[in-house]
C-alpha cells in the first residue's frame, strides 16, 4: 500500500440550523459543497482536471441533498467536467468514510488526487420534516421498511438510546452536564485563540456579499445552573409508538434488554448542536506531491469500521477506536490528540471512561455539544480539526471516531507530517 497525504482541510463555519433562521438556511446545499472545494482549489493551486475523484457525504439525500451532490457540488464550484464525484451514506460516520474511500483509492494505486468531505444542512431536514407532519412529503419509513429485520433488531430513537445507556454505564444526569458545559468552555476558548483559522473558510451570497464567517452555534455564555434547569428532551418520545398501533421506543430497548429502566437526561444543552455546514479534505499520493510540489500536512495511517448493537446504536467508537489502534500497531498512550464525536454527552463520556483516557487529549477545542453536528460533513470537520490541532501542540497522532445510527462507528488514525 503507497501512502495517502493529507494536504489541505478546509470548512464552513456552522451555521443554526433551524429553518430560515440560521445564517446559512437559504443557500442551497451545492453552494456549501462549493464553497469549501472551490476553497482547495484555490489554496493548493490545483489544476482541477488532475482530480482523479471528489467523494462525498450526505445523509438525507432528498430534495436539495439528492441527485449526487458531490458531483453537482464540483461543478458548481467550476471544477473541470472531467472530475467525477459520488456521494454516500453512512448516517452520522459518512464524512470519516469519504476519507477511507480515497485512502484505500490512493493507497492502492487505483488513484492519485481524490477530495473527500461532506455536506449537510441540518435546516433543510427540518424544513422538509416540517413538510412531512404538512402531509407535504411521504413520511421516512421509521421500521427501515423491513418489520422482520426490526424484530430482530429492534431500534430505538437515538436520544432514547443516549438515556438507556447512561443507565447502563451509571452515567448521571451531573455528568452529562458537566461534559457540555466544557464542551461550551473549550470550544470558546478555541474561538478566541483562533484554532480554528487555518480551517475556517468563509461563505458568501451569491451576489458577493458575506453569508457567514464564524461558528453561530456556540452558547459562550452556558452555566451549570442554566443546564441544569433545562428539560430532558426525550422523556416523551420514549413512550411514543415508532409506528401507529406498535411497540414504543422503549418496549423496543426493553425487548432487547429485558428489565432496563432510565429516565432521560439528555437535552438541547448536552446534546449536539442542529448546524448546517461543509467541509474538504485534499488527499495525494507521493507521485502527486512530487508533481505539484505540494508539502503535505499528514498521512493516513489506518481507518477502519465497526458494527455493535443496532438497538442502543451509539456503542460502536470504543470497539472501533480499539479496532484502529490495534491495525495501526499503537496504543491509546501514543494518541496525542482524539476527537469523539459528542452527538449525545453519553457517548463521549463513555468513550473516554471505557478507554480510560486522559481527558484534556480529547476533544481538546470542544465538540459537537458546542459547535454543531451537520450529519454528512462532521467526520470530516473532526479529521480538519485534529489536524489543526496536532500542529498547532506539536503532536503527532490523532484518533477521530464517531458513532453512526444502526448501531455503527468509522475511525481514523492520521499522522502529522
């Protein structure tokens, strides 16, 4: 297997992600592909036409986000035609496995100049649920359309599934307070540093005029009393039916983990953050560097996936992570920099208690709780966010993983150069 460089990371700033409300929300999911590989481009002063492929995540590919939009993303961006694209889904992982897809491309040979990311706009997923509950749109099938896979894998919603394993793991409702209120603190304090500078790519109108140029989301000003009187956001869909007449969200867990009881503890505040955003990662071979005198900022060590229990569905970046250090030929102590996606604060609590890491080596810049989680492109935000870090503390590896519905978990191992 050759090598795989990274070159260059870029992202948007996340924008709120509540329909017509955030700064980003009337711009069409394309633009925010372009932006961010309109961005390569110019910054590597690539001749587009040497781009062997563009791959990217999406994962609600309807409406706006369907019809391949990495491709149409590339074109817009005024790539050359010749530049294929593609675009996949794997729920919340897609955005580290659009990287693995071009590592193992450009590992094997096959290619030499792929850029992977993702894009999604959480604000376009609210505005076309809203149509759905309008009788609008054809509702999403909750069952996954297969009632005798869900009997045997019964699935959950994941907030539900974030509260039932925090009463599995002893995890407290203290607890998962205490994780976002420091994902608040480290992401703030990131923002006045100005880690993420080297990343942040600003979006603009298509009239020219500036769209958005900084992280929206963050809540600076979070306390521990403010979290604390918020309420847990799931307590009532726990007990709602997934389909009409059928067993609730509960029963399914119940079913599958006879005599479990919880009471939710998860919300807006502990929770990751609803965003829309972009984001690119330019990878190389050697022969590709060599060529156009690039001078790449890491390597691809190894990425790997992983499967668990697609009832609780948030297990599986423990046995993931474990999984990549094993292939790597490292250990957690030669981790200096690990990015845990915080879709719910469970998961990053239980992933730094099962792994017994060193807590100020993890989500060093604050997380999703703070920033935001636009599905399709995160993993890819994370990848652009470990980097930045190990060069700006002088580390060397960094170990980006996040859970997936269906009970999944992507991960990463990059090496600064």
């Amino acid at each position: 297997m050759q090598d795989a460089f990274i070159i260059d990371a870029v992202r948007t700033p996340r924008g709120g992600g509540k329909w017509q409300k955030g700064a980003l929300t009337q711009l069409h999911p394309q633009h925010l592909g372009a932006t961010v590989l309109k961005a390569l481009a110019e910054r590597n002063a690539i001749d587009t036409a040497t781009i062997d492929d563009v791959i990217f995540s999406t994962s609600a590919q309807r409406g706006k986000q369907a019809g391949d939009i990495g491709r149409m993303s590339a074109l817009l961006a005024g790539f050359d035609p010749v530049v294929s694209g593609m675009t996949l889904d794997r729920f919340c992982g897609g955005g580290i496995t659009t990287v693995g897809l071009a590592t193992a491309q450009i590992g094997s040979g096959l290619e030499d100049i792929i850029i992977a990311g993702g894009v999604e706009m959480m604000s376009y997923r609210d505005h076309l649920t809203a149509m759905e509950a309008a009788g609008g749109l054809p509702r999403m099938g909750r069952d996954m359309g297969n009632p005798a896979l869900h009997a045997l894998h019964p699935q959950s919603n994941q907030g539900v599934c974030a509260d039932a394993i925090a009463a599995l793991e002893g995890i407290t409702r203290a607890d998962v307070d205490a994780l976002g209120l420091e994902s608040q603190r480290r992401a703030d304090m990131a923002i006045q540093e100005g880690r993420f500078a080297r990343s942040l790519v600003p979006v603009y109108h298509e009239d020219g005029t500036l769209a958005l140029d900084h992280d929206e989301y963050p809540r600076p000003q979070t306390t521990a009393e403010g979290l604390a009187a918020l309420r847990p956001a799931f307590g009532g869909i726990m007990h709602s039916p997934i389909v009409e007449g059928g067993e609730t969200f509960a029963e399914a867990i119940q079913r599958k983990y006879p005599g479990l009881e919880w009471e939710p503890i998860h919300h807006a505040g502990n929770s990751s953050g609803v965003v829309d955003g972009a984001a690119a990662i330019l990878l190389a071979s050697a022969d590709a560097v060599a060529r156009n005198g690039w001078k790449p900022r890491a390597r691809v060590v190894t990425c790997v996936n992983q499967g668990d229990c697609p009832t609780l569905m948030l297990n599986a970046p423990v046995p993931a992570a474990k999984k990549a250090l094993a292939k790597a030929g490292l250990t957690k102590d030669d981790i200096d920099v690990w990015e845990i996606n915080e879709a719910f604060a469970v998961v990053a609590e239980k992933f730094q208690r099962d792994l017994d890491l060193d807590r100020s080596k993890v989500n060093i810049n604050g997380g999703s709780i703070a920033l935001g989680h636009p599905i399709g492109a995160t993993g890819s935000m994370l990848i652009g966010t470990a980097l930045d870090e190990l060069e700006r503390a002088g580390g060397r590896y960094g170990l980006i993983t996040m859970c997936a519905a269906g009970g999944m978990a992507p991960a990463i191992i990059i090496e600064r150069i």
